[in-house]
C-alpha cells in the first residue's frame, strides 16, 4: 500500500479516469445530439459538460488520493463550488469597478482573480484546525479548477452568440481549446497560492508572510503574461511579418487582415507564449511543493 493509499485507507481504482472517459462521452454524445435535431434546449447541457468535464475530474482524483480526517471529501467539494462561486464574483464586481482599459490591464486582472480565489479559499477552509501545505495544494487547486468551471461556461456561452446568430462549432472550440489548458491555469495557480499559504499558518491562522505574498505576486504576473500572450503574440506577427499597408492602415486606426503566412505566425506564437506560461506554472509548483512538503517541519502545525 503506499503512502497516500494509507492516508485514506484505501487502494485507488482510478475513479477519477473513469470519470473523465464517461463524462467525456456524455459530452460527444450531446454534441451530437445537438447537431442532429438542432434543439437549443441541450445547449446549455453541452456548455456545463464541456465546461466541468477537465475540473470535476480533478475532484475526484482529490477525493481518491488526498481525502483524510482534515481534507475531507465534503471540504474539497466545497472548494470546487463555493470557492469558485465566490472567486467569480468577488473578481468580477472588482474588475468592473476597479479596471480600466490600458496597458496595465491583464496584470490588474491577475492580481484580482489570485486575491480574489485566495479569499474564497481562506473562507472555505476558515474552520480546519490544522494546515498542512498538501492540504492547501489541494484545497487551492478545488478552489482554482472550480473558478475556471464556471468562468469556462461564461466564455462558452459568449463565444456562442455572434453577430450572425448562434455558433455551435465557437462553442465546441472554446470548450475543447480551455479544456487543454485548464490543468495548467487557474487549478495550478491557486494551488501554489494555497500551499504557500498553509505551509505559513500558525496556530490556527493564516499568516501573510513575506513569502505569501511574494508567491501571490507572483502567481499574478504569470496569469497576467497568460492573459497577455494572445497581445504579444499579434504584436511580434506584425513586427515579424509586416507590410507597408498594413503598417498604414494601423495607422489610421484599422486592423488588416491578416495573410495566410501570419496567420500561422501568429498561431505559432500564441501556442508557443502559453506552453511557456505553463512551464513556468509547472516550475512554480514544484518549487513551492519541494520546499513546503520535503523540509524537517513537514508535519502538521497546530
């Protein structure tokens, strides 16, 4: 039996797998479905599988792997949905009086997003008597997967209205393409948020230490150089690629149509910006699990 099987006194079935595989068919199935009798009625079905398909696959991993007497499965379900519900609210009434169109734009919208999932995630977890740095990994990352669950289905659903009607194949491609990137967003961010943080509480309280609020200021400049990837990587096209036109007609205000050559220049780009991001995210996370979990002072504080 190994360690986490005798933290929860249990084998793992890989529940977790079957979970994503049967809600993965579920999804293809209404996707069908949908396009055979054109009934609206499924879109909003469609929109929620698609858009908790990758995060409530995360919980059940939790569930098998880190449940205890602490880290209950109760707790991390509550960290999936009222930390997510509250994460989004909380960033969207600040982002709406707060920002501003401006440079400065997606480093304020890192900045209240990763304050906002770590006040949901202090809430949720107000009551544990003991922190543990695994328990706020895991409690971070509930709390993150369930804020890009409900976020993802906003997205889904604008992408689903256009200007032409509504846009299955927008909506089917902004569920897959955030499906992808999920594991490496909100979900990772927020864990390397929540072990930081629980591996600095004393007695019962979270502190914010210095290097609390280092890894949050952190973790907000990488969502932000997220955000900004799709910016960076048009701006690098047209200084890469080019014309005199099209120079011009930015000039006066226009966006040109982009070539087919810049079109792959720019997917390029962007891809390659976001599998940045995410290493660095990969990076960030095992650095702050390594040193939170691997030192002499690794067992539980009260």
């Amino acid at each position: 039996m190994t360690l986490n099987a005798a933290r929860t006194g249990t084998t793992h079935p890989r529940t977790w797998l079957r979970v994503f595989l049967a809600g993965l068919a579920l999804w293809i199935a209404c996707l069908v479905v949908t396009l055979l009798t054109a009934n609206a009625n499924l879109v909003p079905t469609l929109i929620l599988l698609g858009s908790f398909l990758v995060p409530v696959t995360f919980v059940a991993w939790a569930f098998e792997r880190w449940r205890d007497e602490d880290v209950t499965a109760e707790l991390i379900v509550s960290a999936f949905i009222l930390g997510g519900v509250l994460g989004v609210l909380g960033a969207s009434v600040l982002e709406t009086y707060l920002l501003h169109p401006s440079p400065w734009l997606f480093l304020g919208v890192g900045l209240i997003e990763e304050a906002a999932k770590a006040g949901a995630l202090i809430f949720v977890a107000r009551r544990l008597s003991r922190r543990h740095a695994r328990d706020g990994f895991v409690l971070g990352a509930a709390v993150g997967f369930g804020f890009a669950a409900f976020e993802t289905a906003g997205y889904a659903f604008n992408a689903l209205l256009t200007i032409q009607g509504l846009s299955l194949s927008a909506l089917v491609q902004t569920e897959l393409m955030r499906g992808v990137l999920t594991p490496f967003g909100h979900g990772l961010w927020t864990a390397v948020v929540g072990g930081v943080l629980f591996y600095e509480a004393r007695g019962g309280r979270f502190r914010y230490t210095m290097p609390v609020i280092l890894t949050y200021l952190w973790v907000s400049v990488v969502h932000a150089f997220w955000d900004y990837s799709h910016s960076i990587a048009l701006a690098l096209t047209f200084l890469f690629t080019g014309t005199r036109w099209q120079y011009q007609l930015l000039s006066m205000g226009y966006l040109p149509q982009p070539t087919t050559e810049q079109t792959r220049t720019f997917t390029l780009l962007s891809n390659g910006l976001l599998l940045i991001v995410a290493v660095l995210g990969l990076i960030t996370l095992r650095v702050a699990w390594r040193r939170t979990t691997t030192e002499p002072s690794i067992a539980r504080r009260h």
